[in-house]
C-alpha cells in the first residue's frame, strides 16, 4: 500500500510545486538529490525485487523502439504515379492517350488487349484522399447495369494505384460537341430530355447520384441513343457532395435542356463553351431567347430549373426529382421527328426546262436564246432536193413492204408445232415469280461471345429503312480480332417458308454467310444452325443452290470493314427475303 500511495505523489508533484511555491524548500533537495529516479529513488523492501535495473531497462528499451514507428503517421503521397501512353496496368490495359489530368487524378483512353477493345480509365494514387470514396461509387455504378449509362467495367486496387475502367463509345458524340454548331431541333432535344431524365429516375431509385451532370457527361450514339457517363464516379473524383442530390440533378436536367433549345447556357456566366445569359436580366424562359422554340419544351425547362428563379408558367407544378421530370416529359404530346426534304436535283448547265413547266425546286430558269431558222435553199434547187427525198421514201417504203411479205410467206412453210393435249395441257412452265416474305423480328446472335451484340438495334435491319442499321462491337481485327468466328442476326419468318434469296445491305465491304435450321423454335447453337450461301461486298444477295425451307435466317458476319484506324465494326441496314 506504501508503493501504490508513494508512487502517485510524485507523478503529482510538478503541479502541486507550481500551485505551492511555499513547499518548494522542502521538496528541494529531495528532488534533487536523485532526480532521474523520481519516485524509485527511495525504494521500500518490498519494492527491491522491481527495482532491478537490468531487466526493467531492457524490457523498456525493447518496448519503445517497437511503439515508436507506429505513432509515426504515414506520409500522404497524393503525387500522381508517373504514366505514360504504352504504360500497361494488370498486365492487360494498354494507356493510349491521356484526356484529362486534374486534382491527383488522370483520365486515359486506352486498349483491353484481352478483349480488344477501346476503354477509358480513371487513374489515382491508392493513398488518395478520395481514394476509398472512388470505388465505393464506382462499384455501386457498375451494380446499376443500366443502358442508358455507360457502364463501369471494373475497380481495381494495384500496386499503389486505383482505376476504375469503363465503356469507350468512339462513335458518340458529346452534347457539348453537338451544341458547338447549333442547337437541337425539338425532336432530338425532345429525345434528350426524355432518356436522361428516365435513366437519371432509375439511378436515384437505387440510391445512385450524378451531381456532375453537364453537357460533356451526356453522349449521343449513331443510333440516336443518349448515354450518360460519370455517374457518382465524377462527383467522387472531385469529391462533389449535396445535400438535395435529386433536386440537384434535376436542375442539370433543366439546364441540358435549356442549353439544347437556345445554345446557351442558362446563368450569367459561361461555361461549357456557351455563353451565358445578359448580366442582371435573370433566367427568361427559352422561348423568350429564340424565335421558334417548342412552347411546351420551353415550359419544361423553366420546370425543372425552379431553384434558380424560373417560375412554372400556367400553373404547372414544378419538378423537382428526375422521376417527376420524366413524367412530365411523357405527358407532353409526342413531338415528331421532321420530315426529310427530297433531294433537290440541280440540272446541269446544258439542260433546259420545258416551255410550259415551272424549274424544279432551287432551279433557276436559264433564259432560252430564240430559235435561228435554217437558211433557205434556192428556189429550183430545193424543188429539186425535196422531190428526190420523197422518192428515196417510196422505195424505202416498197422495199420493206417485201421484206415483210417474204417474212410472211417462210412462217407459213414451216411445219406446224404439235400442241400437247392430255393431262399436262393447259399447264404454265413458267415458274412463279419470287415474292417478298415479310420480317416478323430479329434478334442479335452472339453464342461464340458474351451473349449479345447490340440487341437494342437489331429491329432497325427490318424497319424499311435504309438510313438506320443494326452494328456490331468495334474490334481489333477485320476477323473480329481473332476473339470468335463470328457474329450475326437471326431473322424470324414467323412460321417455315420457302427461300429462294436473301438480299442483305451492308455497309462497308463485309463477307458474310447465310445459315438456316430446321428447328420450330428460335436456335441457340451454333452448331444447329446449317451454311446454305455465302458472299462478300455492301449489296449480296445469297441464294442456296438448293431448295430451302426455313422459320429463321441466320445472316453470320465473318469478315469486318474497317470503320477507323485499327477498329473494324459491320454494320447491316437492310435484310430482304424473298419467296
């Protein structure tokens, strides 16, 4: 009890030494007598066996240098590794080119050499404050697997680095980029509005955030399909946080579609490379800003962008999440897409109109120079010539007339053909004529592969027209980069016809086969299918060298066109069947 008791006195004595200054006599010389004992100077008897030095010094010296490292913190390198294009991570993605480089971070377009395929890739230090935050958003994105977005592929933690890698769409093209030039006619920005708020609805159903959403984050495909990319990765990336994420990404909504109507951006300052509205005028209504806006898209707009001073016209209520935006959207009346003018044919510089019909659409009527009457022949002389002209068409006349005659006469000298009679009389030899056997649908086939290869394009190689096709994936390789023989489209006939051709559109010089099945049931091999024509170029028409009669055609692409420098994609606008 003395030790415990001695002991805590001393642990006390600074203090009571700075509040006692009249103890400090006493205290002294005790303290410095042994002062690097403290309170071991005067051991007890019974504290003798832990007094020992040797022991206690070595068990100390061993314990501090083992807590010493650890109550050092470990320095934060937020550097960004040195990369460069032809860097290869995981052994397997290949930098091309670096896109952006901001705030500890970098963003890379680069190749999947084990699926030959472009991707992009955000790259950051592992000790990166926003590390852990990044592929917390980047593996909640990639559990959405929505379309509309573009997909993250992977998240990865290697060798001191983070990357997420996601789709690469080279053949999109940014809203930015499409706003550069002009703004959209009401159809597309219609079409825009529509599909980012639907997907933006879905995201926030599963909890997911854009708070990033600009121009540069909407894309549009050949197909005219818009995909969202960045969604919560973006915002992670730059640490972005709100407090009202919904409200927040429906007022980008509402500024997209603002921008897309009047080509600019709807607050004071620029941004996006558009310019922003005059200065202390406030938010106007986009049909105010342009002549010729769409009156109800015009509306929507100040709907959703209600934060920012719009007031909803005619009483409508504001949106303020992307699901009541979309809803709205789908109450207007379908806007229409506008109808193609014909081509319009400028004749060339010798052509002339008719007298009496008006130039063709952006013609112009080229004077006509009056006509100059033939000179006159002599009188005696041109009786002359026009007597023998007459008589040269007599005999003309007569000697046609015998030819005719004697034509006649050699017809009747031959021998009559005998007429059949009996049962096959009356019977035409001439085959039926072929006719068009109509597309009941089609699906994409990809058994050799991931299982689907654009399935949301696959009706456009029936819908009669020409300016719409179903693509493949891009590739490395004309021969699909080495990865499958092969892949196609499966067209349903609705119930087993005969085939006498199929006539396919291509685009780009491809080589292709023509497979058929007896199955009664759509075919998920390969192998039940059989090959039946084969032919190569844009038009091919394949025609089995024997009867064939089938339910479903399968039109199985093995040789790609080139669509860019090292990428191969086929493309099919129209399948036309014949019977």
């Amino acid at each position: 009890m003395k030790l415990a008791a001695g002991a805590e006195p001393t642990q006390q004595a600074a203090a009571k030494t700075a509040s006692a200054p009249e103890r400090k006599p006493a205290d002294g010389p005790k303290a410095k007598a042994e002062p690097a004992d403290g309170a071991k100077a005067e051991p007890t008897p019974a504290d003798e066996p832990k007094a020992e030095p040797t022991p206690a010094d070595k068990a100390k010296a061993k314990a501090e240098p083992k807590a010493g490292p650890k109550s050092v913190p470990r320095p934060v390198r937020t550097a960004q590794p040195e990369l460069h294009s032809g860097h290869k991570l995981a052994r397997r993605y290949q930098l091309e080119e670096c896109v952006t480089r901001v705030d500890g971070f970098s963003s890379w377009r680069a190749v999947d050499e084990k699926l030959r395929r472009a991707v992009g890739i955000h790259i950051l230090p592992a000790d990166h404050a926003r590390a852990r935050q990044v592929l917390a958003a980047a593996r909640s994105a990639a559990l959405l697997g929505d379309p509309r977005f573009v997909q993250v592929l992977d998240a990865v933690e290697e060798n001191d680095l983070v990357y997420v890698i996601h789709e690469w769409l080279p053949d999109a093209t940014s809203l930015a980029d499409q706003l550069a030039t002009a703004p959209l006619e009401p159809h597309e920005a219609y079409q825009m509005v529509s599909q980012v708020s639907q997907g933006m609805a879905a995201a926030h159903r599963e909890g997911l955030a854009h708070l990033r959403l600009d121009p540069g984050a909407v894309l549009r495909t050949v197909s005219g399909q818009y995909r969202i990319r960045g969604l919560a990765v973006a915002a992670a990336l730059r640490g972005l946080k709100a407090e009202r994420p919904q409200r927040q990404d429906t007022e980008a909504i509402g500024a997209l579609l603002y921008a897309s109507l009047t080509q600019r951006w709807p607050y004071e300052d620029d941004a996006h490379g558009l310019a922003g509205l005059p200065k202390r005028v406030g938010l106007v209504a986009p049909d105010q800003v342009r002549a010729g806006i769409h009156r109800g898209l015009s509306e929507l707009a100040m709907r959703a962008l209600v934060n920012d001073g719009a007031t909803a016209s005619r009483e409508e209520p504001p949106c303020t999440t992307p699901e009541e935006l979309a809803k709205a959207v789908a109450a207007m009346p379908r806007i229409r897409p506008p109808e193609q003018a014909p081509p319009v044919y400028r004749p060339a510089p010798y052509s002339q109109f008719p007298k009496n019909s008006a130039p063709p659409h952006g013609a112009t009527r080229a004077p006509a120079a009056a006509p100059v009457p033939p000179p006159a022949l002599p009188g005696r002389t041109g009786q002359v010539l026009k007597w023998a002209v007459a008589a040269l068409v007599i005999v003309a006349i007569g000697l046609g007339s015998w030819q005719l005659a004697d034509a006649l006469k050699s017809n009747e000298d031959q021998p009559t053909k005998h007429t059949p009679t009996g049962q096959k009389a009356g019977q035409n030899t001439t085959p039926p004529a072929p006719k068009p056997i109509p597309i009941v649908s089609a699906k994409d086939f990809d058994p050799l592969g991931d299982g689907k290869e654009n399935p949301d394009l696959v009706s456009k190689v029936y819908d009669g027209n020409p300016g719409t096709y179903w693509q493949t994936q891009y590739y490395l390789g004309a021969d699909l980069g080495g990865l499958k023989p092969g892949v196609g489209v499966i067209v349903d006939l609705g119930s087993a016809k005969n085939i006498s051709n199929v006539k396919v559109d291509f685009i780009g010089s491809t080589s292709a086969q023509l497979l058929t099945t007896k199955d009664s049931s759509m075919p998920s091999s390969f192998d039940d299918f059989t090959t039946v024509a084969q032919g190569s170029g844009e038009q091919v028409t394949f025609t089995p060298s024997t009867k064939v009669t089938s339910r479903y055609l399968l039109v199985w692409l093995t040789k790609l066109p080139p669509m860019s420098a090292g990428q191969f994609r086929g493309k099919i606008g129209e399948i036309s069947v014949t019977g």
